[in-house]
C-alpha cells in the first residue's frame, strides 16, 4: 500500500512528491486510507473529524499529524517554506 498525497489548494495528487505542487501551492495533505476533496479530508471509515497530534518545524518543512477521531488513522500535513528567522 502506497501513501498517497494531494495539494491542499489544487487538489491534485502529488505523484511525483514534489516541494511545489504545478499551481504553485506548497501545502500538502498525505497518508493511508483518505481522501481529499473540496478542500476536506475524509477519512476512509467516513469521518472528517481529526485532532492535531504532532507538530514539528523542522525548517524547510513544516509538518502537522491528525488522528481520526473514530478509527484513529494517521494523516499529515506539510508546507515547504524558507523561515525568515534562519539564515544559511
């Protein structure tokens, strides 16, 4: 079974795991058992209800997990940015 992972403005699949999806957005929603339509994710049990579980800024990547509040699948969201904060 292979992750999957869409853009969260698009909504495309982002196949190739690129850092810039083709529209230019940067944020990305990933994981098993999902989907993403009309900006919305919904997990495969057929809930949409999800609780922040993890959060890490690891610059360039910013990274959030969310559980399932019914069957307590994983997803993930990342958004590639430079911090202004750090330099090179």
């Amino acid at each position: 079974m292979n992750q999957i992972e869409y853009c969260m403005i698009c909504g495309n699949l982002n196949l190739e795991n690129t850092k810039i999806c083709d529209c230019g957005s940067k944020n990305f929603v990933f994981g098993y058992n999902f989907t993403y339509t009309n900006k919305t994710v919904k997990c495969n049990c057929g809930n949409d209800e999800f609780i922040m579980t993890f959060h890490l800024n690891n610059n360039p990547i910013y990274t959030k997990n969310y559980q399932c509040t019914k069957c307590k699948n994983i997803i993930g969201m990342q958004t590639y940015y430079k911090s202004p904060y750090l330099d090179e």
